[in-house]
C-alpha cells in the first residue's frame, strides 16, 4: 500500500529574492495532504517514504522561530503530527498553514521561520544524497555568499514524495 495518495499534486510558489534572502528560481513545492499517515507510527510513513526516494540524513523536530534559509541543499518538510504556521520566503514571503500529511519541499535558499505551532508538531525534513546542510541567517553577507553556492547545488535524483515521476521532476527543469 503506498503512503502517497492518488494523483498528489504540490502547489508551486516562486518567492523572489528580497536582497537578504536569496530564494530560488525553482518554485518552493507543498503537497496538501499528501501522505497517508499510519496512526501508529506518523514520523516513521514520513521517514520511509522519503527515504524509498533517495532523501537521506532525516531527523525529527519543528521548524525553528527565526528566519534562515539553507544555502547549500535542498531541503524537504514532511509534517508527521499537528499543525504549524510557517513563512516561506522570507519576510516578504507566504505565510502557510501545515497539517499532518502535508510535505513541503524548499529549494536552496529559501528562507523559512515557524510563525506558531501546536504542541504536538513533529516535522521530518531530509536531504537528497550527497548534500551538506548548514543554517544560514538572513544577513548581507550570507546573501552575496548564497548566491554563489545556490546555482550549484545539485537536482535532486527524484521528488521526495511522489518518486521520479513526480512534481518536482517537471517544475524544477
């Protein structure tokens, strides 16, 4: 049975670079209630799914209460319980809800900061292979850095959620 339901399809948001946070040309993906969650074991469907798509180097947590971006990777969000609400792009960029089931992709060098969450929010992010993530804030500095190593960062092999054939494979070319 696969965790993933039937034609997932991720909402796409370009977020324009806003001179501290870089963002990227490729859109930041979200998939609404995309995974189905078993109830038994939330974290681990997120954790199995993303690695059966070759995104590696997982861990459990939230997302942290202050702008930052990740310069040198791409970066997926699999929400496996609760709810949080996250700016995605930087200061000048969405503010969105996300729930259990929901996964987000960022592309390298897009700012997020979690606005609030539940009590009970666990996020699974991962990595595609290869990749070296570092937390970088939104200062002039890091942003003529960025934008440097953003173009370099590699595509990922596959979309984390929906394999090779999925959303990211078509809007990220």
């Amino acid at each position: 049975m696969s965790a993933v339901r039937d034609n997932a399809e991720p909402l796409a948001i370009v977020f324009e670079d806003d001179g501290l946070v870089p963002n990227n040309i490729f859109p930041f993906l979200v998939y609404q209630d995309a995974v189905k969650l078993d109830p038994a074991r939330p974290e681990e469907t997120i954790e199995d799914l993303f690695a059966a798509n070759g995104w590696g180097g997982t861990w459990r947590n939230g997302v942290y209460d202050y702008l930052h971006y990740h310069a040198t990777v791409h970066e997926v969000l699999g929400v496996a319980r609760g709810s949080a609400r996250v700016r995605f792009g930087g200061d000048h960029g969405q503010e969105l809800e996300i729930k259990a089931g929901d996964v987000a992709i960022l592309p390298a060098g897009t700012g997020h900061q979690c606005i609030r969450a539940s009590d009970d929010f666990c996020v699974i992010g991962a990595y595609p292979p290869g990749s070296k993530m570092e937390i970088t804030r939104a200062t002039p500095e890091n942003h003529a850095k960025a934008l440097k190593t953003i173009p370099e960062v590699a595509m990922p092999p596959a979309d984390p959620v929906t394999g090779t054939d999925g959303g990211l494979m078509r809007l990220w070319r």
